[in-house]
C-alpha cells in the first residue's frame, strides 16, 4: 500500500501545485514539469510529488522484487527517474527569469528515463509467460507511452492535460502491480 500513498501525494501536488504558480502557469498548457520549474512560486510542491511518487515506486520494487523482477528493475529505474526529476528542473516558464540550462538538460534525461521505463514495465507486463499478453493496461500503457509524447508535441496547447493523463495511466498501472498485486494477468515474470 506504500505506492497508494506516493501516488496520492502526486495526485495533490498536481491539483493543489497550480494554485501556488504564478499566473503564467496553465494546468492545461504546462507540464508537471514546467509545474515544477526553475524560478517558479510553489514548484516545491510538484516536486514533493515527483519525490512521492519516485520513493514510493521505488521502494515497492525492493519490497517485492522476487514477484515479478522484470518489471519490477523497469518500475525501479521509472521510481529513480521520478526522484531525478525533483532534483533538477526543468527550465523556467517565465519570460526573462535565469534557467540553468545543464540542470533542464539533467531534467529532460531523468523525464527520459521515467517514460522509457514505464514503457518498458508495460512490455515486461505483457511478454510475461502465460496468457499475459492479454494485458490491455499493459498494452494501453505502452501505446500511450509513445503516443502522448507525440501528442504533447503535436498539440502544445494542450500538452499539460495529455501529460497528467499519461500519469493518470501510470497510476492505474502502478497501483494494479503493487496495491493490487496485478492479479489475474498469469504469472509472475
């Protein structure tokens, strides 16, 4: 139940963050990333959420690493990468403020990692033996994992909105493999 309470503190830095931006900051346009930007009033609370998130992931793979370790080593790295992307941020989204343009770049490669690793947990998922390629939650999340940052591209604004469902995705996702112990889709693997 550790990843329910890292998924509920995500789930409240991503609806309480924007009240504490500045007025620059669009929930639809913006990025959890850009949420929690360099220079920006109440970025510490989207990135508590990344923490939250990344720690909780990440210590639920080590609870349960024998159950499933394939997609436990993704889920791992996807908790580590959540966790790099509260260390260094994203550059900043108000006109004229300093952004450290290493650290957005730090940034860009742990958000890299943290949907490649979820992608590659969906496909851990699905490839497991028997019958787990039935797993339309593993499927959907692999889609989506190259789909929505397609999309977040093609239609910026409403690259905010896609980005929190690909998260929403991912908590669907998560909480079935650990809070629910991903019952009903064959072994472990």
């Amino acid at each position: 139940m550790i990843v329910v309470s890292g998924i509920a503190v995500m789930i409240l830095a991503i609806l309480i963050g924007p009240i504490f931006s500045p007025p620059e900051f669009s929930w639809l346009q913006h990025s959890t990333s850009e949420q929690a930007g360099q220079q920006l009033a109440g970025a510490w609370i989207m990135r508590v959420g990344f923490v939250g998130y990344g720690l909780s992931t990440l210590l639920a793979t080590l609870i349960e690493w024998p159950k499933r370790p394939f997609v436990r080593a993704a889920l791992a790295l996807f908790g580590l990468g959540l966790i790099g992307t509260a260390v260094w941020s994203n550059a900043s989204i108000l006109p004229n403020a300093p952004s450290d343009m290493y650290e957005d770049w730090l940034h860009s490669v742990a958000s890299g990692i943290v949907g490649t690793a979820f992608a590659v947990a969906c496909g851990a998922r699905l490839f497991a033996p028997d019958g787990s390629r039935r797993d339309i939650l593993a499927w959907f999340g692999l889609v989506i994992s190259v789909a929505f940052p397609l999309a977040m591209g093609a239609w910026p604004d409403v690259k905010g909105l896609v980005q929190r469902t690909m998260f929403a995705i991912s908590f669907v996702f998560v909480a079935r493999e650990f809070a629910f112990g991903g019952r009903g889709q064959g072994p472990a693997a």
